[in-house]
C-alpha cells in the first residue's frame, strides 16, 4: 500500500503556506510520499487560500487536499470572540469528527505514516490516538516562541494572576528575559477561553511523537537547547524535536513579475527603498496611517507601503474585518501621494512580498513581526524594524532585536498608537545611523547559515533525516 503523510494547518494563510511548504520539502526527500493537506473552513477571514490552493494543485500532483466540511458556531459566538485564535480552536474542536472521517477515508488507500497537525490543531491528537497515527506538531512560529508555550503550564501553576496584571519580567528557559505584557495576547488574560486552549495544546505536547518547528540551529540556538535539554518542561517528558527551517514559499511561476511596484522598484537605487507590509491581519486606524504617511514624508527616505482598510465595524477581532480595496485619498494626508511621488509608491491591499523582498532596491523593512515574514527578510539579507501587532508579535520582537540583533525596536505608545516622529527616527535609523549597519551585517551572515542549514549535512538537513526516521521508529510502536 502506497505510504501518505497526512498535514492539517489552521485555516489561516499564513499557517498554510507554511504547511504546503513542509509537504514540498518532504516531497523533496521523499518523492514516493503522497501528502493529503486536511483544509477546515474558518467564519473569518484569515487571507484568501483558494487561489494559493488551486495553484499547488495544479503543479504539484502527489499532494491533494481535502476540504472538510463546514461546521457551525454557537449563535453570536465569533461576533462575541475577542480574539481570531479562540475562533480557531473552536473551530478545530468541532472538526474533529471530520477529521475521524477524513483519516478513515485515507487509510483505506494509503498507509499513513504521520499525523502533522499545526500547534493550534492539538484537540486533534483524540482522533489520531484513537486510531493509533502518530502525530507530530507543526510549530510556524520560531523555537522561542516554542520554548514559552512548553513552559506556559509551568507559570499558569505559579501565580493565580492573569500576566497582564503581573507586570513582571519572565525568565524562562532558553528566552530572553521577557516582559510579561510582551507575551502573546491569549495568555495575558487567565479568563480568555484561548488561554485555556492555549494551556492545554502545550500540555498535551509531551503526547505527540514529536515537534517540528520551522527555524534553524544557527538562528536560536539558546531556545533549542533549552527545549532538547527538557528545561522547559519540568514536570512532563519534553517532545523531540526537529528544526528543519527556514521554509519559506519560493517566488512561484514568476506571475508576480508584472506586479507595478517591482517594475518602480526597478527604477530606484540600490538598498535604497524602506518596504512597509504588515500581514494579512495588520490593519490600521485612519489617524494611524496618517501617521506613518507623515513619518514617511519626514525621513526623506524612498519607501514602498502596502496600506489596506482600516478595520471595520466595532469588533476587535481584526479577523472579522470585511476587506475591500482602499481608498488612498480619503485615508492620507492631503497631498501626500502627490508630494512623495517621486520617492514613494502606496500599493493598494497587497504586494508580492518574497518577491519584494528579493529586489536589489529594498534596504529595509517594517515588519509586524509574523514569523514567515521575519524568515523572508532574513532569507533576502533585509534588515528589520519591528511593529508587532498581534499573536506572537511582540515577543517575537524582543527576540529579534534583543537576541538576534537583526532588527530595530519601534516603540510605541502605552495605547499601541505610533506617532509620525517615531516612525521618522526608525526609518532614519535603519537607513542611516551606524546601528543600522550593524543589523544589516548580522542579517547578512544570517542569510549564509540560513542556506547553510538547508544544504546536505547542515543542521536542518540533519534534523529531517531524524524526521524521517523517527516516522519507522513511531509505526513500530504503534
């Protein structure tokens, strides 16, 4: 019988790009594999995957996809939902009979060799276990990242407090000395019905076969070790784990190559242009953007700006927010586009950000810190500013300016709102000042060990190896 690996991201872009990625790179290694890609439907918008979908499937034959049918929400439950990531484990939970189904179905053509479920899918190990498909985790995020959520079980039992009432530093194994209001969202409020799932995905890691996680020896190497050595959990047998990044989506079948702002940045020096682009979640307030067109303008410095919507309605759930295209004139100073016109180019909703990234004339880059973003600008050679916005953002930023040194901090206000000279000074800063040249060198010999990790015999070619064997090893356990 022909051997599968079965992958299950949640439904959000960002977290299936990175998924298809794995598959591809286990097709790679593995081209007698077949790999059936689980897609649950989200009520919310987490990027449009349809087309990204339809695109793999047309060019990549030995992976399938298998749309699971949609589930319903309690009445009024997303409306009420604070945050994008309960409506994600929510929508998971009911999916699990769904889920049973789909394997079933598989197995009948295939022997499936592993279950890789993305972390926010952990209430799918019920399923898995019942039917005795070992199951790994998929960590898109980096090993920081992993190595608080291993220990977030050990700080819940610490303290009856929520973290956002702590406001203390946390020392935990492997990570920088991080403030706790730095921690991701969900986990700031004891009450948040994602902080119990959040909780409960990190306790249940010690019941997979192991966890793979999309970073790389060289770029954390503290965390790794701390996670490999069990520090970050003490009380519970820590999974293995296999850093098999940086993977990143490639630039595709050059479709992008007509895209306006890459014929522009043609034109413009080299290293000279500051690229703003905050994921597909990263939206702004009106008097925000006025703010960062202001800044712009100030710095004097050539820049390429993705600007979408503000968000809509009163939810703060940006994920219920409807998108549609902007209206540059009534969300900008007036005059703004007409004086910057000959050193900048507002993009309207999106760009393609690999591909801009790669270009000669990107100098830098404002980033909201999400993982797959980081690891693009790294792979380019791009130095970062840091606007963390939601999720993981924010530590992430600590990491990357604190530990990595391959990005400048943004400092906002208590209230998260930047003012224009802010954004002015960090522009100025990256592009000018000796600490930019400092980030733009560590990112440079960053972007040698990222290739160097992936070629034979590197650390991420060695952790997948163990990947592989590791699936025999689990078979002949269960």
């Amino acid at each position: 019988m022909e051997e599968a690996i079965v992958l299950y991201p949640t439904p959000a872009i960002g977290h299936l790009i990175s998924m298809i990625e794995l598959g591809k790179l286990i097709l790679t290694h593995k081209p007698s594999l077949s790999i059936h890609i689980l897609i649950a439907t989200a009520p919310y918008s987490g990027g449009s995957t349809a087309s990204y979908i339809a695109t793999v499937s047309s060019t990549i034959p030995s992976i399938t996809f298998h749309n699971l049918p949609t589930v319903t929400l309690a009445p009024n439950f997303a409306a009420s939902t604070p945050n994008h990531e309960t409506l994600t484990f929510e929508v998971i939970r009911l999916n699990n009979p769904n889920v049973h189904q789909a394997l079933l179905s598989i197995s009948e053509s295939y022997s499936i060799q592993a279950f890789i479920m993305d972390f926010f899918c952990s209430q799918s190990l019920s399923v898995t276990s019942q039917l005795n498909i070992p199951a790994y985790y998929f960590f898109t995020s980096g090993a920081t990242s992993f190595a608080y959520f291993l220990y977030f079980p050990t700080i819940h039992n610490t303290t009856t407090k929520s973290l956002k009432e702590l406001n203390t530093t946390l020392n935990i194994p492997g990570v920088p000395p991080m403030p706790s209001s730095d921690m991701p969202k969900p986990l700031l409020e004891r009450t948040d019905k994602a902080y119990e799932y959040l909780l409960n995905s990190s306790l249940l890691a010690p019941k997979t076969a192991g966890a793979i996680i999309n970073t790389f020896e060289f770029l954390e190497p503290k965390a790794i070790k701390a996670i490999s050595d069990g520090l970050c959990m003490p009380d519970s047998p820590s999974p293995p784990i296999y850093c098999i990044g940086p993977l990143i989506a490639d630039r595709g079948d050059g479709s992008d190559s007509g895209h306006e702002c890459l014929k522009w940045l043609d034109s413009q020096p080299s290293k000279s242009v500051v690229f703003l682009c905050f994921g597909s979640l990263g939206l702004f307030s009106k008097e925000q953007l006025k703010e960062i067109a202001l800044g712009l303008e100030i710095s004097g410095k050539r820049f390429l700006w993705v600007v979408r919507n503000p968000p809509s309605g009163q939810s703060q759930n940006l994920a219920l927010s409807t998108q549609h295209e902007p209206d540059l004139d009534s969300l900008l100073p007036d005059g703004f586009l007409d004086r910057t016109k000959e050193r900048g180019l507002v993009v309207k909703s999106w760009a393609p950000q690999i591909a801009v990234l790669s270009h000669d004339s990107v100098g830098g880059f404002v980033t909201h810190c999400g993982w797959n973003s980081v690891l693009e600008a790294l792979c380019a050679g791009v130095p970062m500013i840091a606007w963390p916005l939601y999720a993981e953002q924010r530590s992430n930023r600590v990491v990357l300016v604190e530990e990595i040194k391959i990005a400048l901090w943004m400092h906002e206000s208590y209230s998260g709102f930047m003012g224009a000279d802010e954004v002015e000074k960090r522009v100025r800063e990256l592009m000018d000042s000796e600490e930019g040249d400092s980030v733009r060198k560590r990112v440079l010999i960053l972007k040698e060990e990222a290739k160097a990790a992936l070629s034979p015999g590197g650390s991420s070619h060695v952790a997948l190896a163990k990947l592989f064997e590791s699936w025999k090893k689990s078979q002949a356990a269960f």
